[in-house]
C-alpha cells in the first residue's frame, strides 16, 4: 500500500527493474557526502502517516518493508545501496547514477522518467520537493508523505532520489523488443 500511495504521488509508474548493480559501502560509513555535495547518506525513514515504509541507512542500503501475503507479520528486504554520489547499486552490480545534468542513467544508458532541477525532483508535471519538516511538497494534494532524517539539502536530494527510485522499480518491465 505505501508503494501505490506514492506512486500517486509522482504519478510516475512504469519503468523497468534495475538490472544489478556496485560494491556496497562499508559499513563504517556513516553519513557521507560526495565532493560535490550531491547527496548526504545517513539514517532516513519514509512515512505514510504513521505507516513506516522505507528506511535508508547511513551505509546507504535501502530497505523496503513488506508485509507477507495472508499474515499480520512484516519483514524489511534490502533494496539496494545508495552511495554519496548518486550511484545505486543491487546486490554489488551498478544499476545506475545520478548524473551532473539531474537526470539517473541506468547502466545501459536508459534515462529514468524523472530528473532534478536542483534540489527539486521533476517527475512529468509534478514539481516535488521537502519541507522544513520533513513533509513532501509538490505531489498529490492531501499527501501524508514525510520524511524523518533530514539534516540538509544532500540528504533531501537523497531522500528525494531514494522515492523517484523506489518508484520506477516497482512497475512493470518495458516490452521486449520486436523479433526480425
């Protein structure tokens, strides 16, 4: 349920699942920031209301919760790691990077279907950023959508890239091409 709502949210379904991806962060590290100031790694989680969804650690793994078909007991799966300069990796292999322009190339040069113009995350006509408060601006109106965590613009961007990516990964795959 919290993937769909946010999925409304940025009304940005679709898209294909990562292919692998990098090397995981050591465990060490905690809260980094690239050169570049891009994103800030460190402890975040993902609200819907009260309901805690996802939850990005400062070793930059994503964990998404899921809730076991036909029980009341939840698990946490990890989804990935998020590294201080843009790049996502799946069990090892890059799935893709945040690029300088805004936009987050998949390995195989795919353009994912949202970009950043700043700290603001461009998904079609929806302008989304976060509040002071950790709150999501920009998206569905009504949204209880928020973030806790957030120290800085790096980690709203991360936070920001984080939802953008969950997103895109949970649609459908893309067609397989045509056959001559």
């Amino acid at each position: 349920m919290f993937k769909y709502v946010i999925c409304v949210l940025l009304m940005s379904c679709g898209g294909s699942k990562p292919a692998p991806a990098t090397a995981p962060l050591p465990p060490d590290q905690v809260a980094s920031k690239p050169a570049g100031g891009a994103l800030t790694i460190t402890e975040l989680e993902f609200y819907n209301g009260d309901e805690l969804g996802i939850k990005l650690h400062a070793d930059g793994k994503l964990a998404l919760r899921v809730m076991k078909q036909g029980a009341s007991a939840e698990e946490w799966k990890e989804a990935g790691v998020l590294a201080p300069d843009g790049t996502m990796t799946i069990e090892g292999a890059e799935v893709g990077r945040l690029e300088a322009d805004g936009s987050f190339k998949s390995k195989d040069g795919r353009v994912a279907p949202f970009k950043f113009d700043g700290d603001t995350l461009v998904a079609g006509d929806k302008h989304i950023t976060i509040d002071d408060k950790g709150a999501l601006q920009g998206g569905t109106e009504g949204s209880k959508l928020h973030v806790k965590g957030i120290t800085d613009s790096g980690s709203k961007k991360a936070a920001l890239l984080v939802l953008a990516l969950v997103i895109t990964s949970s649609g459908p795959p893309p067609p397989e091409p045509a056959k001559p």
